[in-house]
C-alpha cells in the first residue's frame, strides 16, 4: 500500500474548516453537516476512540451507505485500515494514505458486496485549548478510476514492452520543431534487443544523421516517398522497409510511422516510429526466392512439360523450353491462369479433371496415357499428377507420338515380315546368342519339319527340346 499521496486541491478549504470547528466541542459539530454535506469528497468527524460522529452526503455514496450506517460505527476498528495508520494515531500524528477498501471485510450493511475500492484518505487530528486530542477530521476520496486507470495504463504499458522486446523493435520519436530524436530508454530497455544496439551505435540525433545512415539505394525512396510527404502533411503516416548501415553492416528494418500533435497547417510537430529487425526475415526470403529460381531452372531443364494446377483446375505455373511447349500447344503467356476447360474441349476438360480429383483424393500420384487431336494429327502424351500439400498439382507430361507412331511402324514392318516368312518354304528359326540360345522366332515350315507348335518351342533351348543331349 501507497504510504504517502499528494495533497488534496481543497486542502486550504479543509483547513479553514478545521480552524472554524477547532475551538467547539467535537459533539456540537453537527451543525456543519449542511456545510460538510456541499463538498465534493467524503468527510468524516471522528471522538478520539474512532467512533463516526458526523458523515457527509459523499462519504455515504463512497461506502454505500444510508445516513445512519455510521452513526457509532468505530473506524479504528474497521479490518480494511491498517497497522501503519493506527499507528501513527496512537502518536497523534496526520496520516495520507491511499487505502484500498473490501467490502467484503466490513460488518456495517453496505449496497457494495465483494468489492474493493481505492481510496485516498486523509486524517488530521483535532486538538482541546490544552492540546490534547479530542477526535480527527478525515477527509475520503474515491480514487478507483484512477487507480483503474493507472492499472490499465501500466498493463498497456508492460505488454508495449514485451512487444518491443519480443519483436526486437524499437520505438523512437522525432521532434519536428527541435529536428530531434529521442529514443525512450524506459520503453527501449532490453540488452538483447539487436536492433536497438545497432541503432545506439548509430547514434543518430537528427534527420541529417538519419539520412546518413539509411542505405544510398534505399535512401531516395524512404526520404522523397516516406518521411518528407508525412513532414509536409501529404500523408499521416506510411510503413516501408531499407537498409540501415553501421560500418558496412546493414540491417534491414520494417517501419510504421505515423505523425501527430498537428499544427494549424496540417503538419505534425511530432513523429513516432516503430521499427523491427526482419534482417532474418529478408535473408530467409531471399534464400527461398533464390531455391525457387533454381527450383525453376531445374524444372525448365528436364526434357518434359511441367505445369501446377490449382485446387480451381487453373494453371498456375508452365515450366516449358521452346520446344516443350509443343507438347501443350500453347505458349506459357497463353496458358497462366486459364483453366483446364479453357485449354480441352469439354470432353477431355472432363477426363483430366476427374484424373486430378483421383490423384487429390487418394493422394497418390498418378499416370495415364492420353491422346488429343491437334491440327489435323493425332498426338499420343504420357502424364503424371503429383498432390501437392495446398491442393494443388503437379502435372509431368511427355509427348510420346514419335515412339507410338514408331512402334506402329515397327509392328507393321514385324506384320509383314511374319508374314514373308511364314509363307517361305523353308524352315526358318532365330536363336538369341545372348541369352542361352533360345528360340525367338519359329515359322510354320519349322512347325511342320520339327512337329512341334511355335508357341512350345519360343524361350526354349535345345536342351529343353531334345532328351539326347548329345543330338542338342
């Protein structure tokens, strides 16, 4: 508890009323109660045991009290005071203290249950002709607003230090008029708080010094963009990011500045900055551009189409070379943010979105052969759909025509060649001499010298064929 508050502003009307009241008998001072009744703070006449002789109006609204709860009611008994004031009543000295009132503790009937209110409280004691006391004159006033106020003002306070603290920013102020800055070494007080070493270390102490330590390519934008429209009352406040530099150490700072205290041209006599450390922040960014960039060489250099579709079946990204980009038809500028039924007609826009929905659902990936007319021909791709982690995917597509129309060919060109030699009256059979020997072809005219069925003889050996192996 508070021991000592400051003096009330009535204080030179309560000691005009203590002269007054000074030479009567303590029990004729009910006669004052119209007088005590107008003051706007409690007061409270006491005998020398404590007991309440006469309250006012305004110390029965701060205890919630009707006119006669008091009457007899001993203070020096009351649980809320404490040991520090009756002592200093047993010495029959004055006492200032700022009393914080339970109601729960009190005996007397009161409209307050459970509560706790502040109060500053001041007793002076009344003295006979013969110095001796005769009772105290205490004035009450109910200082729980302020009190609250001062508790909301604190909490608010320690939680901006926590935030500055725990963010590794720093609050300053700029004098417009002095052309200072003044960092609040009470809000700023964290040793660990990188960004405000460095900027201690900086030590500046004007807009000049600044300017100075603002990075030359971030200079002109912060100074001609930022701070000089705000000073000029262009804008109220901006938030940016620069380099500040110490040495050739640069640091990068996120900033909020705002002005106020306005004068009657519209323009802020004063500036307060916050300002954090996001030098981490901005590296981490960098490195994680600089992974996507390579990210996207390395997709731009595998020999297939790659493309990301949204959870909206949009294309999001085409990783596609010149000559890739045949394999979609369409060049990366045509494509970003079209949907798959901008591309296919609704048939096939209806096949790859149902490929897609498989692949998300199951969250597996997935591959499929397809084919699509374009121009007149016909085009053979191979796909692959990856899920990725924000719903979206990964599309990997080759374009197989030339090995489909090859294989074609080699099928045909096998076709007649099967033919051919089928039909040649001789016996014509092939052996793999990489493999063991084994049979690979065996035409009809072996089938008939050999009694055998081609499809009892292909992968077989001789020795499998014939018991005498020495004959094999």
């Amino acid at each position: 508890m508070d021991s000592i508050i400051g003096n009330f502003s009535d204080q030179l009307l309560i000691e005009d009323l203590i002269d007054i009241i000074g030479d009567e008998e303590i029990y004729r001072m009910a006669k004052f109660k119209k007088i005590f009744d107008l003051l706007p703070c409690g007061i409270e006449v006491l005998d020398e045991k404590g007991v309440v002789v006469v309250c006012n109006k305004a110390d029965r609204e701060i205890f919630g009290v009707d006119e006669d709860a008091f009457v007899n009611f001993n203070d020096f008994e009351d649980p809320n005071v404490p040991n520090e004031i009756l002592q200093e009543i047993d010495k029959g000295h004055a006492f200032n203290v700022l009393l914080p009132y339970d109601f729960s503790k009190i005996s007397y009937t009161s409209i307050y249950k459970d509560c706790i209110k502040y109060l500053s409280v001041r007793g002076i004691p009344l003295h006979t002709k013969h110095q001796t006391i005769k009772g105290y004159f205490v004035v009450i006033v109910d200082d729980t607003l302020h009190h609250q106020q001062h508790a909301i003002l604190e909490d608010s306070f320690t939680k901006l230090q926590v935030a500055i603290n725990t963010g590794n920013s720093v609050i300053w102020e700029y004098d417009v008029i002095n052309n200072q800055v003044y960092i609040d070494p009470v809000l700023n007080n964290c040793k660990d708080n990188s960004l405000l070493q460095f900027i201690t270390r900086i030590s500046f102490q004007n807009k000049e010094k600044f300017y100075e330590s603002i990075h030359p390519e971030d200079l002109e934008r912060v100074r001609d963009c930022c701070l000089e429209p705000l000073l000029n009352g262009d804008i109220t406040h901006y938030t940016t990011t620069y380099r500040r530099v110490f040495y050739d150490e640069a640091m990068w700072i996120r900033v909020n500045a705002r002005g106020f205290k306005y004068d009657e041209n519209k323009k802020p006599s004063k500036v307060i900055f916050y300002a954090s450390d996001i030098t981490q922040e901005v590296q981490l960014e960098n490195s994680l551009i600089n992974l996507e960039r390579e990210s996207d060489r390395i997709l731009n250099a595998i020999p297939d189409l790659i493309f990301v579709i949204s959870n909206e079946y949009k294309f999001q990204k085409v990783f596609a070379s010149g000559t890739k980009s045949k394999g979609l038809y369409l060049s990366e500028k045509d494509t970003i943010g079209k949907s798959i039924d901008d591309i296919f007609d609704p048939e096939k826009a209806l096949f790859f979105k149902e490929k897609v929905n498989i692949a998300l659902k199951d969250n597996v990936e997935t591959e499929f052969d397809y084919s699509l007319q374009i121009n007149g021909k016909q085009c053979f791709f191979k796909s692959r759909i990856s899920p990725l982690e924000d719903g979206s995917s990964m599309h990997i597509v080759r374009d197989i025509t030339d090995k489909i129309v090859q294989q074609d060919e080699i099928n045909r060109l096998n076709a007649i060649m099967d033919i051919i030699l089928s039909n040649v009256p001789l016996v014509v059979s092939v052996k793999n001499v990489s493999d063991n020997f084994k049979y690979v072809y065996f035409n009809s005219e072996a089938e008939q010298v050999m009694n055998r069925r081609a499809k009892d003889i292909l992968g077989k050996t001789d020795f499998d064929l014939f018991p005498d192996q020495t004959w094999a």
